[in-house]
C-alpha cells in the first residue's frame, strides 16, 4: 500500500493506494486552519479503515510545493516524521503538475500552463505536457544562457504566457490571456492526485529517504523576521 498526503491546497486530504497504484479511498477537508490537527488523525482513521496500519506503507507521497510556506512545511515534517518511524521510502510531487494531472482526469487537456497564486503579485507557474497518462514538465530554455531553466518558476501578476495553451489553477486569472484561451480556476487537486503522480515517480526513481524529503518554496524568504517588521 502507499499513502498521500498534501496540505499545501488549503486543505487537509490524505490518499491510500493498493499496490498497484489503484485509489483505494481518499478523505479531504477544505479548512487550512486546523491541519496540524487534522492530519495525523485522519491517517489514522484512514488506515484504521482499510485494516491497516503504518508498517504496511511501501512508500509515503506528499505535495511538496511550491505553495503555501505553511502547508508546505507541514506536509513535510508530517511525511518525514512517519519516513524515520517505520524506515519508509518518501516521493515529493510539485504542486503544480498536480494542478496539471488534475486538469487532464477532469477535461482531457493535454498540454496546459498550470498556475498557483504566490501572493505579493506572483504566480508559480509551469509548463505540462501528456506522456504515457503522466503530465510531465516542459523544459524551458534560459533567455541568457540558451540551456535548460527551472520548469517551475515565478511569474508576476498580469505577465503574458509565451503561447495559446490552456491555464490551470487558482493563478489562471491573475496572469494576462490572450482572446479564447482557456482557464481552469477551479482546479483544486486532493491526495489522490498526489498519489497518483507519486506511484509514477516511485516507479521509477524508489524513493528517497526522510532526509531528501525535501520542500520546494521557490522564494528564497518566505516571510518576514520581526525584526524587519520593525517589531521587538
């Protein structure tokens, strides 16, 4: 069996998963207010519900950004912390290929921009295309150097996208469009998503442990010091 987790979505939704990738049940609860209290509980009766415990889990799933600086850390310690207890190999999946594997189950999109609102005027923002049922990062080339850049970046607000394709995310309306190209605000992917997208991934690379378990913030400062709040 594997478990997914994610908390990055305002959310708290936990996945199982047999083994062979199949969704065996999955709980979601849309409040980002009470996750730390939420999650572990919510494995438990997840387990609990499929005669399970944590000994069984091949291999632990979780969203591993970029989003919510909060969510995000959560998430992670939570998945790091169950990794060291039972000796369980971790899959961190991006946020935003979620977002992409989402918006191709629910509309059959092939290739798409996915799009996560960042805050303070920023999107993050990616490329996807299908392969083998699989939305997978687009490279894309460096404007000075010509090589490879990060295929998840940060955009301002109102920036325009290089071509046509469809737009998925809570980000879609805050980047500029071009007249008839479509948007997928709503899309909001749950742990079944991450799981999916992980059972690939632990397929193909196993794993890494607890402490490669790592979160993507794409910031560099997710928040402010007091001091440079200008508080004691």
């Amino acid at each position: 069996m594997f478990l997914a987790i994610d908390t990055v979505f305002d959310q708290c939704s936990v996945a199982l998963l047999d083994a062979s990738g199949k969704v065996l049940n999955e709980d979601t609860k849309r409040d980002k207010r009470q996750q730390t209290q939420q999650i572990l509980p919510m494995i438990d009766a997840l387990l609990s519900a499929h005669n399970s415990k944590l000994s069984d889990i091949q291999a632990l799933f979780f969203n591993r950004g970029p989003g919510a600086f909060s969510g995000i850390r959560i998430n992670t310690a939570v998945v790091q912390a169950l990794s060291v207890a039972q000796d369980i190999p971790c899959v961190g999946v991006s946020s935003l290929q979620a977002i992409a594997q989402q918006t191709y189950s629910a509309h059959q999109v092939t290739e798409l921009y996915s799009a996560h609102d960042a805050r303070m005027s920023q999107v993050y923002f990616g490329q996807y295309a299908l392969q083998a049922g699989i939305m997978q990062p687009v490279a894309q080339k460096d404007a000075a150097s010509d090589e490879d850049a990060d295929t998840e970046r940060l955009l301002d607000y109102d920036t325009a996208t290089k071509g046509a394709l469809p737009i998925a995310g809570d980000g879609a309306p805050l980047l500029a469009t071009e007249d008839g190209q479509t948007l997928y605000p709503d899309i909001i992917p749950t742990a079944a998503v991450i799981g999916i997208l992980g059972y690939a991934e632990f397929h193909a690379t196993g794993g890494v442990s607890a402490g490669n378990a790592l979160p993507k913030y794409l910031r560099n400062k997710a928040w402010k010091t007091l001091k440079e709040q200008g508080k004691a």
